[in-house]
C-alpha cells in the first residue's frame, strides 16, 4: 500500500516542471509520509534515452536507471488482422496419437540440467526431467490437421526466422522439452514426432498466415531499485546466461536488470549523488552534476556490456492481443552446454500481460506447444505461471515473468495459450503469439556466441 505513490505536487513556472513523492510508511505514527524522488522532465518522443536517465516505469511503477539502449524489431500481430483478436480461442483441430510423460521423481540440483528445459514454475535450479521418445508408429500417424496447424505456424514466423543471425539447416536432434509445474496440481506433458519437409509445408492461403513485418523500436538495459523491487509485479532476476569458466556452463542470473520500451520511459532527474539502490550502480555510473543527465557510464559498464553483449542481446519482440488482454514475448538465445551424448541449446523467454481493459481478469491455465525444427512437437500444460495465477485488474494491470526452455537442436517455434477467468465467470483462452528460437554460432575456443553485423 506505500509503493511508489507518485503525485504531482506542485507545478512551476514554465517550463514546466513536477516535483515527484513517494509515500513512506511510518509505524507508531501517521500511516505514510511523502519523501521527494525528484522532478519529471520531458518525454522524449523523438530520439533516444542517454545513459544515467533515471526513470519511472510507466506500466510498473518502479525507479530506474539508463544502462544503455537496444534496437529490436516488433512483430505486433494486432497491427496485421483485419480485425482485432476478440474472440476467445478454441482448439478446433483434431490432435494426433500421443505419448504420454508422466512426472519422474524431483533431482536437487544447484544448476539446471544439461537436457531439459524449465518450465515457468521452476527455478534455474529446481527439478528435472527427460522426457521418453515417441514411436515410430506414432510419428507415422500424426494428422493432416496437425501438420496444416504446424504450417500455417512456421510460416507466420518466417520473417523472425529470416532475420536471424543463425542457420537452422543443421537441425539435428529429435527432442523438444520443457518441465512440469512445481504447483500441486500437475502439468500434463505430451511429445510427437513428425516428418520436417510435412511441417513445413507451403504457406497457407488463410489470411492468419500474412507475414508479418517487424517494426523497429527502442528498448533499453535498466537497472532497477531494490527499494521497489518487493512491491512490482515483475521478476526482479529475470537475465539469465550460461556462464563458460572452465567449461562448466552454470545458470547465473543478475539482480535487478530488465527491458524497458522506450514509451514505458517517464524521465525525471534528480540532485542526490546515489538516487538509486543496486550494488551495481555505483560501479557502472559516475555522478557528474554539470552534465545532463547527471550520470555518465564508467569504463566498467563499457567493459561489461561487451563481456555480456551475447547473453544480454534483445532483438526481436512479438505481441498479440486477445479480448483486451496483450501478451509480449521476448526471447534470448543463452548458450550452449556440451555433454558427451548431445548438446542441449538455452533459451530465456520473457512473458508480459496486460489488460486493456475494465474488467478484472486472472490467468487460471497455461497451455504450450514447442516444436524442434528436427520434427519433434512437445505439448504442455499446467496451472498458472511461475507458481502463480496472477490477477491482472484495472489497478494492477500488468504482470512480467520469464522461464526457461532447451532444445537438443539449435533452432525451433514456440506457441501456445493462457486460460484466463474473467470477473463475471467468462473463460477465454489468449494467444500467446508464436516466436523462434535460434541459437547463434559459438567460438570453439571461448565458447561465448559470436556477434555477427
């Protein structure tokens, strides 16, 4: 209840100019009492955000700090329909014999498995699995109306996977996975295998299967403040990268770090030399007060960026919008771990919904298809995300998680739904917009991605 509750206070003489507060709870006294952040300055609706501009998040609340910016291309579905999604989704197409995985017992572990992938009710750390592989038989019988839906897919996401850095012709594994809730009601699991050349079929004539254009926008490196970090509904430990010391590729995750649109930005400065909490700020800014913003980047930020530039690199964004509720991913490519029988691929997934509109809505079920451009197709179902079912409310709009996913190949498609439950007991399923996976080339001898131009 004493989160950010920013107000205007008092306007001056032009150019304008607002004094920001936030509330600050007090025991054994008055409620709240207001401390001052600082003062809003001038949105920029043309250029681009300097290093060291602190910032409120529009959607989120929270005080930030500049790193530096990302140019990534916006694949928004809603700008390619002829009409908004409205409707709720409905499986329509007849589903192909499956293999049923059932749940094996939890493995302690203190970084993830070299084979599996985690689902968003897990930790890096948490429990794993392997699931079986389908039968031949199986892979034989899969359906007509499995592979149009497959199609249809793939081609949507043509234009994603033409711009990417990485081949997709040395696709060589059979397996797609991705782990079971953590919740206690369980996660269904399924795999099938099918013929590549079938999956990916010419386009379909259907007007879904548009190609759909990216658009270039700004997104930028943030830090935020750990003060506000309890009170957002957003991971706060959400960047994520395989480490290469010795070989030993563990699941490090940085504090504190996120993606910010450049219209999520609200600019403010302020006089205090360390206006932000995190462990990394006075490390990677120096305070300049003549300089404007008042913070420029140490040699150290430099160094860093470069360092992290693969495991940090933001490139594409997708988004869909079903019945006022829009969903925002963001994938991220995070290494490669090498183990004597295969090497299993890592990818980062960043999941945003928001509510557009008045009604209060809560996501009850979520629902994934992963599919290997090798042929596999994984099937998984659980309650909630990240342990959770989320309301998001016209108060509380918004709600941020990322998960983890592995291949045993170096490309593939995610897709999938979110059930949600509205105020008045409606039930609709969401899109989630499809979006590739690809890895990028390593150099064999640090292991690290290389940057290609």
């Amino acid at each position: 209840m004493g989160f950010l509750q920013q107000m205007l206070l008092s306007r001056c003489a032009p150019p304008l100019m607002f004094i920001i507060k936030r509330t600050v709870k007090k025991q054994n006294s008055h409620p709240t009492r207001l401390a001052e952040v600082g003062r809003l300055e001038t949105i920029k609706l043309d250029g681009k955000y300097e290093t060291g501009q602190l910032f409120l998040h529009r959607i989120f609340g929270y005080r930030g700090v500049v790193l530096f910016p990302w140019t990534a291309r916006v694949y928004d579905r809603d700008l390619h329909s002829q009409t908004k999604p409205t409707q709720s989704t409905k499986a329509t197409t007849a589903q192909p014999p499956q293999t049923t995985i059932s749940q094996p017992p939890p493995i302690n572990s203190n970084t993830a498995g070299a084979s599996t992938a985690t689902d968003e009710s897990k930790s890096a750390a948490g429990q794993e699995y392997t699931p079986l592989k389908s039968s031949t038989n199986a892979a034989e019988s899969v359906s007509a109306a499995l592979k149009s839906q497959l199609s249809e897919v793939v081609n949507t996401l043509n234009s994603a996977v033409s711009s990417s850095t990485s081949s997709t012709s040395s696709t060589t594994s059979k397996l797609a996975t991705e782990t079971k809730s953590n919740t206690p009601s369980g996660t269904s699991s399924t795999s099938t295998s099918s013929n590549t050349s079938s999956s990916t079929a010419s386009p379909s004539k259907d007007s879904n299967s548009k190609e759909i254009r990216g658009k270039v926008h700004t997104f930028y490196q943030v830090l935020i403040d750990s003060r506000d970090c309890p009170y957002i509904r957003a991971q706060t430990e959400a960047v994520t990268f395989l480490g290469s010391q010795d070989s030993n590729r563990s699941l490090y995750a940085i504090p504190g770090l996120d993606y910010v649109s450049h219209d999520d930005i609200m600019p403010y400065s302020s006089t205090d030399k360390l206006p932000l909490h995190h462990e990394l700020f006075d490390k990677f800014l120096n305070h300049v007060p003549e300089k404007q913003p008042t913070f420029e980047a140490k040699d150290t930020l430099k160094s860093w960026q470069e360092k992290n530039h693969p495991w940090l690199e933001l490139s594409d964004v997708h988004k869909e919008t079903t019945e006022n509720i829009r969903v925002t991913v963001i994938p991220f490519y995070m290494g490669c771990r090498e183990t004597p029988a295969s090497s299993v691929y890592w990818w980062r997934y960043s999941i945003r919904l928001e509510n557009l509109g008045m009604m209060s809505v809560q996501l009850r079920e979520r629902h994934w298809r992963i599919f290997s451009l090798s042929g596999t197709l994984e099937t998984v179902r659980g309650r909630g995300v990240v342990g959770q079912e989320p309301i998001l409310s016209p108060r509380l709009p918004a709600f941020q998680y990322s998960s983890h996913v592995s291949l045993q190949a170096p490309s593939g498609h995610m897709w999938g739904t979110f059930r949600l439950e509205r105020e008045d007991g409606h039930m609709f399923d969401c899109k989630i917009p499809p979006f590739s996976l690809e890895s990028k080339p390593e150099d064999p001898i640090t292991g690290q991605p290389i940057k290609m131009d």
